[in-house]
C-alpha cells in the first residue's frame, strides 16, 4: 500500500459534535489535513490543521456544548481521555477543581497504511526498537502500521498493550487498522507495567508493542520482556537520543548512565578527568528512531555503539531516512548538528570533532562577568593532544578563552603537545617521540582549568589574562582538591549512594566551578550558609 491509504472515519467524530461546530468544519472542506478541534468553555471553538487554525464560529463554547459531546462518546478513564468505539479518534478533557469538564480536544486519529515502509527492513531484524518524536509526528501511527505488518504479513503473534486506547481504537473490537494483533485493554495507566508482563507470561507472543513508556516501573517491565526473547516495538518521552540519556527515569531504555572513577593509569590512557559517565547495561531497545515526520526519521542502528559514543564525545552511528514522492527511501549518514550537552561535559561540533567557539574578529579573553577583556595578535589555529591532562577541562579553558584550538586524539595531528610535570619527567616515549618531531611540549604543573587557561593564554599571546589577577592566583592545589572533591560528590549522588552531598566551604570563585560541574551532569547545586562556612549542596 502507498502512504497515501488513509482510514480515518472521521464523519463518526464529527456527528459528535454541536452542529454549528460540524457545518463549519465542513464548509472549510479541508478534513483530510485536520489534527483536533479545541473547544474550551467561554472561548471559541478553534479547529487546527497541518500549517494553520481556523476559529469554527463567533459564538463562545458553553457548558450545553461540551456535555453534547460528551453524551456522544464513550467514558472518560482515568487518563481524561475517551474515544468513539471502533474508532481511532481520541476525545481528552480537561477539568476544573470540581472534576466537572470544561473544556475538550478532539484529536483525528487516522490509519495511514505504508508508513512503516521506511524502516521496514529494521522491523524484520526481530531486534527491539525505540521510537522517539514531538508530539504529532506520527509515533503512533508508525506503532499502528508496525503491529499490522508484524502480524499479517511477517506472520508473528503481535501483542498490544494499549493504555489509552490510542493504537486500536475505543471500544471491545479493535480498529482494523491493527490486521491481526491482539490488544490488550489497560485498566488504569498506573496498571500498564503489570498488563506488560501478563501479556508475556499468559499470551505467549512474539512480537510486544507498548505506546509511551514514561515511568520506571514501565522501564522495568520492558527490560524484563526483552530479556525474555520478546520483540519490543515501543514509544517513549522525548525528542532524541541526547533528550533519553539524561532522562533519569527512563535512560535505563538505552542503557543507563554511571558515574566512574578512573584510576590514574586509566584516565591518563583515556586522557580523561578521574571522573567520567559510562554505559551501565546492554540497552533494552537495540534500535532507536528519532521521527520528524512520516518521510523522514533518524535511524541509530546500534543503540549501544550510539551511547558510548555520545559519552565519550564522539559522532554517533546514525543515518537519515527519506521517503521520495516515488515511495523510495533514501539513506544518507548523518553529520549530527551543533550539540550542547552540558549533561555529558563536552560540546560538539558539525563534523563530530571537539572544537572551541570562536569570535568574528578572532579570539579574546572573557572577564568573570562576560565582558571581553582583550585581544591577541594573530595566532594560527592549533591542534593540542593532551597528554595526562583532563581533556574536558582542557576544552572548558578553549571555551572560555574562545582561543580558536581543537583536541586531537593523535599525536601525528598536533601542533603542540600539553602534559603534566610528573608525566615529562618520566619521559614517555610518546613525549619523546613529539619532541623529536619538533612538536612543542607544554607542561603544566596541575591539572586545573587555571593552569590550562594560563598556558593557553601564553600560546595565543593574550594581552591582558585576567581581570583579577588576585582571584586567579589561587593555589592550584587547593582548586585541586575542590575539583576532586565534587567529581566524587556527583559520583555519589548520581549512582544513588547519597541523595545530597554538602562540600567543604570554598571561596566563591571555586564555588562558581562546582556549580559549573554539577550543571555538566545535570544535577542541581545551591550555595549555603555564610562566609567563610558558605559551600555548596550537590543533589538531583
């Protein structure tokens, strides 16, 4: 079937309706491009299209209104939301503090055949996949299609645990648009992760397709179903990848993030802070697309590989798909746009490579309140490899100095080299090996962002450094053993050992980085007490 076969019965919801409210929407003869008819108490009646809304009258909806509908329409659940039997059309409410209804959103279901097309050759893989989008980007449409093709043409004993009544439609005879999978009513939201597992254990399927996974308890149960064997087809809360990942309640889908502390060895070979976040698990979905519409969807083929990825500050496997009017489907590799992933503590660019903002008219140095505070003489770009110094620290200094210097990973790609005083006194061979070649060595005494923003500073030939010199000649060991303090804090609290961690009091320049460091992992901090005691409380 092409995209274009459509089911969507949509004379059925609009005999629902006040029939001055019907006449309009048939007079603007547009239903096929129709998402949902508002209609509010005391405001009017509003009808919205793909691209546009029309208000349906100038009269304002009254109570007589809603209650037509509602007289019209199956029952609410708990979920305000209702339906029309055999239909895919979804009536939600909304209620005053009384629980009376003031106000509804008729949204259009349809049953569009020949979406599933363009990830077709995924579903048959039998792996599990995770389908993620805005609202009205077609989730569960997809889900739909996936569930009837599984069932009636691949010929596996298709499941589906419908919550809301969305995917098959309100009443006891599911909508056709499933073809031959069977749906299992839920009857309450709060009931869905044990319908999940009831479904597995009593019905025996092959094939289980779940709409909007948003709570642990339904994480959990999904985690369960695959390590049973069970083809998960599932949608879940958010946008992307990156959106799941710091999801703490529903990043175990993709594996879960943990906090881990390095040994010294470790991080120098990684290059790394002591401190890094790391994959828990194998991911309960193997597949992730991300969809921004029928014709066009982001494919992660190995959710995995994505992850680690996207931790270690890398591109991401992925490709773009593309359905062409001709029903083709075009696939192209994806070159991820410009991501700010504070939660992750990096940035990354275009081409997937780490890279510092730079300034139109070159780099200049940022005073603590944001003002620049000089200029540089023109410096080429360069090319640093860390060597045992912590490369997010070392591109937070990038950053903040908007020097216009990448990080290499390969000591062949650079134009200078930074280490640590205890790794060139030990003269390793790869230290060596750069002073040989005539690459500059550039050694700092700590591992701290001041040290690096020092050095970096010299490189570029900075005019002024720093708009308080007294503040900035701390002693790098006491912002040392702050700096360390707090990546074992954030160790704790994210692995759930503790729920709040209060540090030592600091002065406020090193609060300012603990804070900076809490927001890289998505947790909240707050300053407390007064000086000298005020420190900072790290917590989810």
């Amino acid at each position: 079937m092409a995209v274009t076969d459509t089911v969507n019965d949509i004379q059925l919801l609009l005999a629902t309706l006040p029939p001055a409210i019907r006449d309009a929407i048939q007079k603007a003869n547009d239903q096929d491009n129709l998402l949902e008819i508002v209609m509010d108490l005391g405001r009017l009646p509003e009808a919205r299209y793909r691209g546009h809304e029309l208000f349906l009258s100038d009269r304002e909806v009254t109570a007589e209104d809603i209650n037509y509908v509602i007289a019209r329409i199956g029952e609410f659940g708990e979920d305000n939301r209702a339906g029309i039997p055999r239909t895919l059309h979804r009536i939600s409410g909304i209620r005053n503090r009384r629980g009376v209804v003031i106000g509804l959103t008729c949204r259009v279901g349809r049953a569009v055949y020949g979406t599933v097309d363009i990830i077709r050759d995924l579903v048959e893989t039998g792996q599990s996949i995770l389908l993620l989008g805005k609202p009205g980007t077609g989730k569960t449409t997809l889900l739909r299609e996936t569930a009837r093709v599984l069932g009636d043409e691949l010929r596996k004993r298709v499941v589906i645990v419908d919550t809301s009544n969305e995917i098959a439609g309100d009443g006891d005879i599911p909508h056709p648009g499933i073809g031959r999978a069977r749906r299992m009513q839920v009857p309450r939201p709060s009931e869905q992760h044990n319908v999940m597992i009831e479904a597995v254990e009593n019905h025996m399927p092959e094939v289980i397709v779940i709409d909007e996974i948003g709570t642990e308890l339904e994480a959990a149960a999904a985690r369960t179903i695959a390590e049973r064997g069970v083809q998960l087809i599932g949608t879940a809360h958010g946008n992307t990848l990156d959106n799941l990942m710091i999801n703490p309640t529903l990043s175990d889908l993709v594996g879960g993030i943990q906090a881990v502390t390095l040994g010294d060895e470790e991080a120098r070979r990684r290059g790394t802070q002591k401190t890094v976040l790391e994959r828990k698990a194998p991911p309960t979905f193997s597949i992730l697309v991300e969809i921004q519409s029928w014709d066009s969807v982001t494919v992660y083929p190995d959710v995995a590989a994505a992850v680690d990825a996207i931790l270690r500050g890398e591109e991401p496997p992925c490709e773009q798909r593309i359905r062409e009017p001709d029903g083709t489907v075009r696939r192209e590799p994806v070159r991820r746009a410009l991501i700010d992933a504070p939660a992750f503590g990096f940035r990354r660019s275009r081409g997937g490579r780490e890279q510092s903002q730079m300034g139109t008219n070159g780099p200049r140095l940022r005073d603590r309140n944001g003002s620049m505070t000089g200029s540089v003489t023109t410096v080429p770009p360069q090319r640093i490899f860390p060597f045992g110094v912590s490369r997010n620290r070392l591109q937070n200094a990038i950053e903040r100095l908007r020097v216009p210097a990448v990080i290499v990973r390969d000591l062949k790609d650079a134009t200078l080299v930074m280490t640590l005083k205890n790794y060139y006194r030990q003269s390793s061979h790869q230290l060596r090996q750069a002073e040989e070649q005539g690459v500059p060595v550039y050694v700092l005494r700590n591992n701290t962002i001041t040290q690096m923003e020092r050095q970096l500073a010299q490189v570029f030939q900075l005019r002024e450094m720093f708009d308080d010199e007294a503040e900035y000649s701390r002693s790098d060991s006491v912002i040392e053993e702050a700096l360390l303090e707090t990546e074992q804090a954030i160790a704790q609290v994210i692995n759930g050992e503790r729920n709040a961690v209060e540090l030592t009091p600091r002065s406020s320049y090193i609060r300012r980085l603990q804070h900076q460091m809490a927001d890289r992992y998505n947790l909240r901090s707050e300053s407390r007490g007064d000086d000298p005691n005020r420190r900072v409380k790290i917590f989810r």
